[in-house]
C-alpha cells in the first residue's frame, strides 16, 4: 500500500462505519459511482435485519459494493441488479472479493425485473431508489416482489429542507434535474404511507451525513482517486442542506 492510499484508508475509516473501514479503499474507490454505498449499507443494516441465507434484492446496485457488503457482512444471498453494469463485469467483481457464491448479478431495469412474486425475505436499494421510485405506483410493483413481513429500505441522498419553487442560488451554478428527487425523510414516509401494503417503521437521516459526503468526494479527489466529477463544489456552495435519508418498511 503506498502512502497517498495509506493516508486516504485513515482518513475514510470512520468510527461511525466500523464494518466498511475493513475494506481495502483502493478497491472500493475503483468501484465507487458515488458516495460510498458500503457506508450507505452499513448504516441501512443498523435499523435493517439481515440474517444469513436470506434472499435479498439489491436495487441498483452500480459495480456491486453493497451487494459484496451484505453478503460479507451478513451472509446473505444477494441478487444485484444494476441497469447499466454488465453482469458479468460485476461477476469479476465479485469473485475478486470471494462472494460468487453469496452475490448472483444480474443486469435488469428495475422496472421490469425477471423474478417471480413474493421471492425475496428483503429488498434494499443505496443512493439509487430515488432514480426510479418518487411515485406510489413503483412502491407498489416493487412490494410485489417481497415476502409477507418481509422488509424494504433505502438510503438516498436527501435534503433537510426540500427545494421549493426557487432553487438556491448558491448551487444554481451545479443544479441539474434529478436533483428536485433529493427529499426529506418526511417526504418518503408521507409517499410510503400512501400504501396499505407497508408499514413505515424507520425514516430519518443519517448523522453526519453532509459531512460525511463531502468528506468522501473531497478526499478521493484530493488523492487523485475520483474516477467521476463528483459533488465538492455543489457541497460547499450547499453548505450542509444536503444528506442521506434512510427509509425502512414492513410488508404487510
């Protein structure tokens, strides 16, 4: 390990994250697609059961981080579906990281998924959901998909104020569209609580998320390490409305 990964590995090893800081960061910031999803997961599996054998579904899983985390973690049978990353090049992926017989990729749409109803015992989705389920109709097709008493959750990036009409002019030099999908935690439980087919048992954010956003993007790009454009500028402008929200139901 050279030194420029050595000082990155310190300074992205959180107390808050114990599980993540175990991972080798060279690793995970060649893979990375934006904030860290093994953090995201970590922090849904705080207030998320997972137990060893379970099926779980990972929505919109990038290059497979959070699934390689659940599987690792928990030893759970995880089934990663990502749009654009072929499935095999996350196969690689996993085998690198010895989970091919925990982790099955898959590339799918989300909206159109080839599994059979009320297959899986969890469904999770980290800094994806928001891409494609900000109305009623999705949470309904995607609860199809789940066990009875079977849990859903997602972490997002979220706000703690929501965009009104005007957006602030502080981060109009970095706005763009998909942006109006970051919400409050109160946004999603009103949205979930739309169904009478979950119960909303968990919808708050995640301490030191702002912080720890910028925190992630700043050190990887300071290092040489982001491999995408990333979000500092649009962060600092921000000055801390931005941070993540973690969602968790229960089917009924």
């Amino acid at each position: 390990m050279n030194e420029t990964i050595a000082r990155v590995q310190q300074m992205l090893s959180l107390e808050q994250f114990p599980r993540s800081s175990a991972y080798d960061i060279e690793w995970v910031s060649e893979n990375e697609m934006g904030p860290n999803a093994m953090w995201l997961a970590e922090f849904l599996s705080e207030k998320m059961q997972f137990s060893k054998g379970m099926k779980v579904l990972d929505l919109g899983c990038g290059k497979g981080l959070s699934s390689v985390f659940l599987a690792k973690e928990f030893g759970v049978n995880v089934y990663s579906i990502d749009l654009w990353i072929h499935a095999t090049d996350n196969f690689l992926r996993i085998k690198e990281m010895e989970v091919e017989d925990l982790v099955t990729p898959i590339q799918a749409d989300a909206m159109k998924l080839p599994f059979a109803r009320g297959f899986f015992d969890a469904i999770v989705s980290l800094d994806a959901y928001h891409y494609f389920g900000t109305n009623e109709m999705y949470l309904e097709e995607i609860l199809s998909y789940l066990k009875p008493n079977g849990q859903i959750g997602i972490v997002v990036p979220s706000v703690l104020k929501e965009f009104q009409d005007e957006i602030p002019d502080s981060i109009k030099p970095y706005w763009e569209p998909y942006l109006y999908t970051h919400h409050t935690p109160e946004w999603w439980r009103k949205l979930w609580e739309h169904s009478d087919q979950v119960k909303v048992e968990v919808a708050d954010t995640m301490p030191n998320g702002y912080e720890n956003w910028l925190l992630w993007d700043k050190t990887l790009k300071d290092a040489g390490l982001l491999r995408r454009s990333g979000d500092v500028e649009m962060l600092l402008a921000d000055e801390g409305n931005f941070t993540f929200c973690r969602v968790i139901g229960t089917k009924i």
